[in-house]
C-alpha cells in the first residue's frame, strides 16, 4: 500500500531568447513545433502526443526513454494571453503511479527585440516518487531545447 | 487594454470535523452534497452546478450574488485518491474576466474519530483583479460551511 504524501514547492526559471514574443509564443501554441521541442529527442520514444490549445483544450504526450517504463503527461489548458501568457495545469504518471500534480504559467515579456520568458510551476509531489529540484532542471533542459528550436 | 500581470502565491487553512475521512470524502466526491455546501447559500443564486468527480473529469458552477455579475468557477480533477486526497486545478471568472487560476490539494487525515482536513491552494491571481487575502478568506467560508453541512 502507498505510503501518501504531498509536498508543494514553486520554482521560477527565467530564459532570454533572441525571438520575439509571438515567435516564442508559437513554440507553445502550433503543436507541431511544440512537439518537436517537448518531447522529441535522442532516446525518446514518443507514443502519443495530441494538443488542443485553447482555454478548456487537453494537452497529452506518452513517450519512453530507451524502452523503459511508459511516461504520461496530461495537461489542461486554463488561460491563454495570445502572445503574453500561458496558464496550464498537468499531471506526471510513470507507469501507474501520479507523481505530480502543477500550474504552470508561461510568461512572455519583450526585451528588447527578443523575448524574457519567465516560467512559474506551483507543484504537488506526490507520495514521495517525485522531487522540485528534477522538475526544474528538466524544465531547464526543455527551454533550452526550445530555445535551439527558435534558432533552426 | 488590460496591463497584465500575474501575483504567484501559496495558502493553507486547517479544519477539524468530528465526521471520519469517508465522510468528509464524501462531501466533496457527492454533487449533491457538495452542491449544498460550496454553492448555495443565502442572497446566492446559482445558474448552473454540473460536476463529473473522477480524475480528467470537470466541475462547473455559475452563480451570481443578489443579481449581480455572473461568477464562474471552472474545476479539473487531477488526483483522487479515495478518503485521503483530492487535487484540482481551478479558475474562477468574472463576467468576462478571468481572474484566477490555481492548483489545491485537500487532505484528509484521522484525528481521533473524526478528520483533520488541510487545504492548500497554490494560486496565481491574474491582472490585478484578485487577492490571495481574500481567496483564503473565501475558502475558509466554505470549508466552515462544509463543517454545518456535515452535522446536519
């Protein structure tokens, strides 16, 4: 039987991309190229990914790294600001097991012909199986995957 | 044109009811009994009450107070786990304005005979139009409003 816990945590990451707010904005909105930035890469095996970005709109990507245990992200959609702002909520599951439960806002602000973005996730870590400081550096690795996307 | 901004912000309120988990569970996971507690009231009237209480499922309330402008409350269940644990993410919105969006996680912990309940809502409060203080007022209301439903 699981031992339950929940441990909150919020961490902010901030990154600075030569694009400017639309563009980055877009890397968000077109799943098309979302996907290639968030769950694409070497070792990913992606089994699913479907987006529906729009208020009230369900996000959900399915991948495995090398074969292992099958990773789900669910995400919901809760305030779009075209161009400003992104507010979603989503899950992490391995397997069976919900490790985590976050909002997430994505802010977008000009610096001078680029863009400051300014990442927020509130967390719950659940039942011991997930930590804040893994979120933010896999968040870190993923805006830095965005930020070569913008450049290719 | 709104001058965007959001305020991140982290909250807790802890109850104590003479009721065991299962039914302070309850009071959340039944649409009926969680109809009377979290929506009515006097001088409230509610538009509309739909709750589909499983996890992906959705919940919505419209209400007005004394005719005025329409409030929405528009809720994500994330994770349930049966008599100890409920995480949603919801937004609340007035007339057209979206003024917040937030993650809470209530726990359910015996004491005793009945149930010591924690409430955290990790809320970010968009556009100036909302305030953590009076979010936590709001649900502390409620959550003494669950305590009359539960000895009635």
């Amino acid at each position: 039987m699981t031992e339950r816990s929940v441990t909150h945590a919020t961490f902010t990451i901030e990154r600075s991309y030569d694009s400017p707010p639309a563009k980055v904005f877009k890397a968000f909105a077109d799943p098309a190229i979302k996907r290639r930035w968030f769950v694409e890469g070497e070792g990913w095996e992606v089994e699913e990914f479907t987006a529906d970005f729009k208020v009230g709109g369900q996000e959900r990507s399915r991948f495995r790294f090398r074969g292992g245990t099958p990773i789900c992200n669910d995400t919901a959609y809760h305030d779009i600001v075209p161009n400003e702002r992104i507010i979603f909520a989503y899950t992490m599951t391995i397997g069976e097991n919900r490790i985590s439960a976050s909002l997430a806002t994505v802010e977008f602000k000009p610096e001078g012909r680029g863009t400051m973005l300014l990442f927020t996730e509130q967390g719950a870590f659940l039942d011991g199986l997930d930590q804040v400081e893994g979120r933010k550096g896999g968040w870190g690795e993923l805006l830095d995957a965005l930020g070569r996307s913008l450049q290719s």
